[in-house]
C-alpha cells in the first residue's frame, strides 16, 4: 500500500478542491480517498502540488513524428521496425507529460498490414516499455486520393508508397467493410475514418466530403455491430452533417462547423475533438505554399468553434493531433481551449471525465475509491492557472510511479 500525500486533491466531476490531499492505493487501483485514505504503507510526501486524474488525449500518432523524423521523406524511407522504435520514446513523453490513456488515432504509413499502434499498446501494457494506455484504431479507413491516402505535405508521384486495402484505402460499400474487419481482426479498439480533405492536404479543400453517405453508413454500422466507436477526421459542416447523420460517434477537428452543424452534434450526443492549439502552434516552415495559404484561410475560423460549440452544449474532449503538436506537450492544448473560452475546470473535465466517457472507460477519469490508480500532480492550483499542466512534477499509472521530480 502506497498513501501519496499532496497540499491539494481536485475532484474534476464537481471542481471541489480537498485539502489537505491524501490518496491510498494497492495495487493499480485507489483504495482510498482523503480522509477515507488513512496514512498506511509508504508515504509519498509531493509536497505543495495538486493531484489530478491522469490526463488523457483522444487524438495523437505516436507512430509519427519525434526525435529524427526527416518530415515527409520518413514515409517512405522509414521501415516499420524503425518507426516502432521511435513510438517508444514518444509514448515515454507523452507519459511524463502527464497523459496516463491516448487514442492512437489511425496509421496512414506502409507497413505491410501490420498494426503498429495495437503492437505498442501490447508492449506497453506488458511493461517491456513505458507509455499510457493506449486505444489503437490500426489503419485510417480513407479513400483513394483522400486525406489520409496519404498526401498530407506532400503529392507523391503515382507508384509511391501506395496503400492496401489492410493499410486503409477502400472504396465502395464492400471495400469499407472488408477494411474495418480487419482492422478489428488485428486489434483495433475504434475505427478512424477520413470523412473530408484536410489543410495539410493537397486533395483539394478541406471542408470536402470524401466518403459518400453509403459508406459512411456501412463503416458506422461494421464498427457498431461489434462494440467499436468510430471517430471522423472531418472539417467542413456537410461533411460533418453526413457523419453525424451516420452514426460516426466522434468528429475530430470539425475547423469549418457552422452552427446549424454545431446544434445538430449537440442532439445527437457527438463528441468534438477541436485540436485547437495547432491552429496557432503548428510549424508549417516545410509546407508547401498552397498549403500555408490554406491554413491561413482555415485556422483563423477554427478558433471560432469550440466557444460555439459549448455554448450550445456539445461535449468536448482533448486531443492534440500530436505530433501536430510535439509528443508530450499536450498540455498546449488544454491551455489553448482555455484561450477559446472555457473555464479551467471544463477543460480538465474534456481530459479526463469526458475522455472517459468517450473511450467508454469507467475506471478512470476521476479521483475515487476502485478506480484506476492513473494520478499526475502538478504545481499550484490549475483552476487558477490552467498553464500549470505543462509542469507535471508527478506521474502514476496503474499504482507504478513514472515521475517524481
């Protein structure tokens, strides 16, 4: 039994601070709570810091970017051994940064229909390397020529690095099927899709719908029928529409949503993932010209939606797009969706509780007896100061601490 002991607990469901903090736990679960939490076993004394659930971040590809990526050349000279071995460092950042559960949000790489993501969460999870918990979408479903074909910075010449249908591209109702069967034959725990253009694309625009009502519908109804979420890369407002309309349970990004979208989301119950900090954090100095402009045309709009989007109720979860922003700097966004007008608390509550609903996890997300023992600490009181989470001083997962500084 270890009893951690802090100036401060915050209670992320209902914003109550307790002091002074004291938290129990055996095992990887929390045995105890405050005063409920005695004194017994090791004492960690973390000093004046407040304890928070373990963060979590619903959009990041640890399979990419990081230490030695040599931009847009790494797709095609990189071997899926050496991109595994580069996610292991991004996955230790990202731990230590305080981000405790990530999903891994679809490859759109050549590895020859291996699923890297489900490997390292597998490993991970084994404790062979360090890393939050991870749930691997595998592949990106997207079709030919789509966002995530991929031409994402660059328009690769025809035969360069093509794509199977096992690594994502299909087309037609029978082939979006048969690409989310294998993608949950091999692991996945949720389905990426690629429902519109991008910014960083150079398929056209970005608002786009590139996969038709049909097979958004067939994706939707292959993932629900065997308890997976499907999550949307989407932009533009129809696009957004014809995914909701579908089913699609989450819309990342969602940069061109206008408020009639924005309602319909809000009735439907479908989270957004805004990715926000990107918008004005991302480093375009290699993008080509029209792609620049595009984000310049697109990102200033973007910065419009989440306080849309809140006002009209719908629920808001954290993601990075990492490593859109670097691998353990998530907390660039939580700073950045306070700028968009959220209150420190409903972004916390968007990392952690909301993250957890939207993964369908119960047992983590909050500060109470039985849940997972995920527990970061940071300086301060980050309801003052939300900027307070990019100094985690503390990190534990599962009961093992990864970080005392």
């Amino acid at each position: 039994m270890v009893t951690l002991r802090a100036a401060r607990v915050l209670h992320v469901e209902t914003g109550e601070i307790a002091e002074p903090g004291l938290v129990t736990v055996e095992g990887d679960r929390i045995t105890g709570v405050g005063s409920g939490g005695g004194s017994g076993g090791d004492v960690i004394d973390l000093g004046d810091v407040t304890l928070l659930p373990g963060l979590m971040d619903m959009e990041v590809n640890l399979l990419m970017g990081g230490r030695g990526e040599t931009g847009v050349l790494s797709h095609v000279q990189d071997d899926p051994p050496l991109r595994m071995l580069r996610a292991v460092g991004n996955a230790r950042r990202t731990l230590r940064s305080g981000f405790t559960t990530v999903r891994n949000l679809g490859l759109f790489v050549k590895t020859g229909g291996y699923l890297l993501d489900v490997a390292l969460a597998k490993a991970i999870d084994a404790g062979w390397i360090d890393g939050p918990r991870i749930v691997p979408a595998g592949h990106a479903i997207s079709p030919t020529g789509g966002h995530l074909d991929p031409t994402m910075f660059t328009a690769y010449a025809p035969g360069i690095m093509p794509l199977s249908l096992e690594e994502g591209i299909a087309n037609g109702v029978d082939e979006v099927r048969k690409a989310v069967r294998y993608q949950i034959k091999h692991g996945a725990q949720l389905i990426k899709v690629c429902a519109s253009g991008g910014v960083m694309s150079h398929t056209g625009t970005p608002g786009a719908q590139h996969y038709s009502d049909e097979e958004l519908r067939a994706i939707v109804d292959e993932a629900h029928r065997r308890g997976l979420k499907v999550a949307a890369h989407t932009h533009g407002a129809a696009a957004v529409r014809a995914a909701v309309e579908a089913g699609i349970d989450c819309i990342e990004h969602g940069f061109l949503l206008d408020d009639e979208t924005i309602a319909l989301m809000a009735e439907r119950g479908t989270f957004l993932v805004p990715t926000t900090a990107l918008t004005e954090g991302m480093d375009l100095s290699g993008a080509a010209p029209e792609l620049k402009a595009k984000a310049a045309e697109v990102f200033p709009l973007a910065q419009t939606v989440v306080a849309r989007a809140l006002k009209a109720g719908v629920r808001i979860a954290v993601g990075t797009d990492a490593p859109a922003i670097p691998h353990g700097r998530g907390a660039h966004e939580l700073i950045a969706l306070v700028k968009r007008g959220m209150t420190p608390l409903e972004v916390l509550r968007a990392a952690t509780v909301n993250s957890a609903e939207l993964i369908g996890a119960d047992d983590r997300g909050r500060i109470a007896e039985g849940l997972l023992a995920d527990l970061v600490a940071v300086p301060g009181n980050p309801l003052d100061d939300i900027s307070v989470t990019a100094d985690v001083r503390f990190v534990m997962k599962g009961g093992k601490v990864f970080r005392n500084d």
